[in-house]
C-alpha cells in the first residue's frame, strides 16, 4: 500500500507527524517536543492513552498508518483510500475535486455537521476526536481512548460541600495548567455575559496573570456588550467592544471576503461560523492584539455544569431510544427528509451498541454529543481564531474538567446547580462580579425555554423568522447576506430559514461551495 502524507501544518521527523499541544505526566509539550516524547516512550499504546492536550498525532510505518486525535478533534485530519493508494492530509481542499456525498450533504444542512467519521466528499473521511484509529491495506479500525459515558458505580458520592471543594481544586489545576500553556503570551479571552468566559477572566485575575484583553461584539443594545463592559471595567482589565451595525456589513471588501472566508476555512465536517470573523479581523488590523496572542474562548462549560438536562437530554432517557432521539433533536437547522433520518438513526444506533451495556443512558447521549455537535459544530466555530494564524486553549476541555463532570451526579447537574455554585462563591463573589440580574438561566427560564421550543414548532415559519430576527443580538443577518444574495442568485428556490441562521452558512455550504 503506497501512503503519501500532505500534512503541511504539522510538525514531522519523516514518519510521526503531530500539530497541538499536550501535557504528559505534568509537563507541557508542543509541536516538535512531542515527537521526542513520542520516540522515548516504551509502551505507545500506554503513552497516548495518558495523554490531555489539543492535538492530533498521525504515525506512519510501510503497511499501515496509526491517528490518535484529542477528544477536541480541533486539529483534522483526513485520509481517501483508493484501491493502493492512502491519502493523509490536514487540508480538506485536497479532496475538494471528490463528488458531495448526498447523506452528509443533507445532514450538513440539517445538523450543521456531517455525522460520525464521514465528511462532504464521497469517499473521504477523518480520524474522530477521542479515538486511535488505524488504516491499512484491511481497512479502518478504531479504538475508543477516551469515553465522557460513565457507569452508575462510578458516579461522585460525596456530599455537596465536598464536591464543591473537589471542583474549586479541579478548575484551580486546570486553569494553571492553561497558564502554564500561555508561556507568558497576551490571553485575549472573548467576553459575554455569561459565566463560562467570566470564569476564564477570573481565574486570569485570580492567578494575577499580566497580559490580558478581553473583546465583546454584538449590537449596541445587546444585554451581553451591557454585562460585559461591566465586567471589565470592575476587574480593571483591557476591553474592546466592536459594534455589529449593518453599516459594517455592506461594503464589497466584506462581501468579497466572507466569501473567500467560507471557501478557505470550511473543514468538509462542520458548517463556517461567521460571528467572530469581523472582531477579530477587526483588532487584528488595527493592531489592538499582539500577534502571539492566545485565544480562550469559553466552550463549553454550560454543557459541562448541566444545561442540557432541562433544554435537551431526558434524566430518565433510555438506551433503545438514545439514537432516534438525539437525531430528532439535533437536526434542527431543516427538516431530513424520510430516508437520510433513517439511516442516520441506523448508524447512531451501532454507536450505542458498542458503548458499554453498563453506562448510564444519559452518559451515552452526553458522549454522543460531545463527539459529535459540541466537538464538530461548537468547538469548529475557533477555527476563525486558527485562519487568523492565534493559537487557541479550551480548559473545559482539559481531561480534569471531564473526569470531574462526567462523574458528576445527574441532582447536581440540574439547572448547573455545582457548577454555578463554585463559580459564584470562589470566582466571582470576591472579585464583585456576581450581579442581581444574570444572563445566566434559572431553573425556571430553562423550563420556559422548553415550552417555547414546543410552541414554536407548531408556528407559521413568518412568525418564527419574526423570532429569530427579534434574538439576532449579533446581526447575522447582515453578515450572511453576501451568502443569501449569491444563493438568490442562482436559484430561485431559497428562502431565509425558520429555524436558525445557522442555516443559511449550511445551506451555502451545502449546495453552493
């Protein structure tokens, strides 16, 4: 079997390959370090399964070729088996010339992300977060390194208090951890107002880290920029507002570039988000960020305290109806058609199958989301951070912070219970940032959440694009437009979504990329 490598951002020796960051028995090690690391270790099997960080590892012998990808799966990589010939590359556009495979095309505009291992293309798929896969002349085979599933006797049984004291000294760790990866670099953290970047910003603070700058954008009456600029000014930290009007929208610079922007960064896995593109163009022009800073944004520890046991997950759900029901619920951006759902459920439900038979149903469903949406849709929207050539650092990723939460009983995950509790005592409590009037959702208003959902499905789509423009604090509307114009250009079918925005970048994607 001929394998050729075309993993231009990658650091090599001529057969190990790595990009990323990853800390092995407390160290912290980057790019060119780990390969040493790599050839020193005894049993690799044992080396990688010990591993936390954000990277990807690709390994290439005469026969075969080893991947193993952080739970992340921030760092792609793609391979196209054709009869003796594997393709590795980090770089979808390497296969761009590959027919659009029809069920990831319509998942891609139904979920924002093509399912499980597959991409766009026909035929060409990528290595999945949290796995070792291996290829050769047999085929693929993947062996799970790291699961968020967890069985009932491992499950957390202390008391409150003491829990709540294992979390302060798990964020602790964690956040040093995440110092110690900065090196001394300008920490640019995007601040909303909400608890997981303040909590980021506070641990900075805490830890009386030097450099920092935090940014907010959005529309000038949008209640984020109000709490954000709060925050900032209480801390005493550096704050850049950028203001979304439609002013900023419409020259043909903008339109020209979001385009190239959708061409240049689509991954062939998840949808572009276009949110962030013109802050961060924005303070990188006018030079209001060093050009080694590191960007932490705040992914994702709403779902980590909790959040989706009220909005999404059923407590009680069970293991028959885990993949039917995170299908229906997750393609929420257009309706699948009949066939594509059922096959979708049918390879969901394999997945299950091969979770161990002893995991909390509830567990599965959380793992299932984490390599799929959170990782793909939720963590790939930095990827504009990585297209602008800054590093970035997710400590809610870090392997403490899923240990910790995934043994978390389910009591204590309800309305984030623990988690806002620890944020507001040790964090934010001594830094006078807690506030009368959160943004942060009570157990009251995910319920109402719930109901509105139910409510809205049975809407007229008018009503519901009403809705959608009335929340639209960031103005994606104007900033998709040039998607919109060119799509009303060469079909006379599109009409604006009746679910999310995020439809609109699918939908182009999708059909016209």
């Amino acid at each position: 079997m001929e394998i050729k490598t075309i993993l231009s951002s990658f650091e090599t020796n001529g057969n190990i390959f790595v990009k990323g960051y990853l800390f092995h028995n407390g160290e912290y090690v980057e790019q060119k370090e780990i390969i040493s690391h790599i050839e020193q270790s005894v049993n690799k099997e044992k080396f990688f399964e010990q591993l936390d960080g954000s990277f990807s590892i690709v390994i290439t012998y005469p026969d075969k070729v080893d991947c193993y990808v952080s739970f992340d799966q921030f760092n792609s990589v793609y391979f196209q088996r054709k009869n003796d010939l594997l393709i590795i590359s980090d770089r979808i556009s390497v296969f761009r010339e590959c027919e659009k495979d029809k069920q990831s095309t319509e998942e891609l505009k139904s979920f924002g992300f093509v399912l499980g291992s597959k991409t766009l293309y026909n035929e060409v798929f990528h290595a999945c977060g949290g796995y070792h896969t291996v290829i050769d002349k047999e085929g693929v085979k993947k062996k799970k390194i790291f699961t968020y599933a967890i069985k009932k006797q491992q499950l957390l049984s202390s008391s409150f208090q003491v829990l709540k004291a294992e979390c302060k000294s798990v964020f602790e760790r964690v956040f040093d951890k995440m110092i110690t990866s900065l090196n001394g670099r300008t920490a640019i953290v995007p601040l909303s107002g909400g608890y997981d970047s303040r909590l980021i910003l506070a641990a900075l603070i805490k830890n009386k880290y030097p450099n920092i700058i935090t940014f907010t954008y959005g529309k000038p009456d949008c209640a984020d920029v109000k709490i954000a600029k709060i925050i900032a000014k209480a801390l005493g930290v550096e704050w850049h507002y950028i203001e979304y009007s439609d002013g900023c929208f419409e020259s043909e610079l903008w339109k020209k570039n979001v385009l190239t922007y959708v061409k240049q960064n689509f991954n062939g896995i998840a949808s572009v988000h276009l949110h962030e593109v013109y802050a961060i163009s924005h303070l990188k022009e006018k030079r209001l960020i060093p050009e080694d800073s590191v960007i932490i944004p705040g992914h994702s520890g709403d779902f980590l305290g909790g959040s989706q046991f009220i909005k999404v997950i059923p407590r009680r759900i069970k293991r028959k109806n885990i993949a039917k029901y995170y299908i229906e619920n997750k393609s929420n951006l257009t309706k699948l058609k009949s066939q594509i759902k059922r096959k979708a459920i049918s390879e969901f439900e394999k997945k299950v199958r091969q979770s161990d038979k002893d995991c909390l149903p509830y567990s599965i469903f959380e793992d299932i989301d984490c390599e799929e949406k959170l990782t793909k849709f939720t963590l790939g929207s930095s990827h504009v951070f990585d297209f602008l050539d800054y590093s970035v650092r997710f400590p809610f990723w870090d392997k403490l912070m899923l240990d910790f939460f995934k043994k978390l009983p389910i009591e204590l995950k309800l309305n984030k219970l623990l988690y806002d509790s620890v944020c507001e005592e040790y964090f934010f409590k001594p830094l006078g940032i807690v506030f009368e009037k959160e943004l942060n959702p009570t157990l009251f208003d995910y319920q109402l959440y719930s109901v509105k959902e139910l409510i809205k499905k049975i809407l007229p789509c008018f009503i519901r694009r009403k809705l959608i423009l009335k929340n639209d604090t960031v103005n994606y509307l104007a900033i998709t437009k040039p998607l919109v114009e060119h799509m009303q250009k060469n079909t006379k079918q599109f009409k604006y979504p009746c679910t999310e925005l995020n439809a609109i970048a699918a939908r182009y994607i999708a059909d016209f990329l």
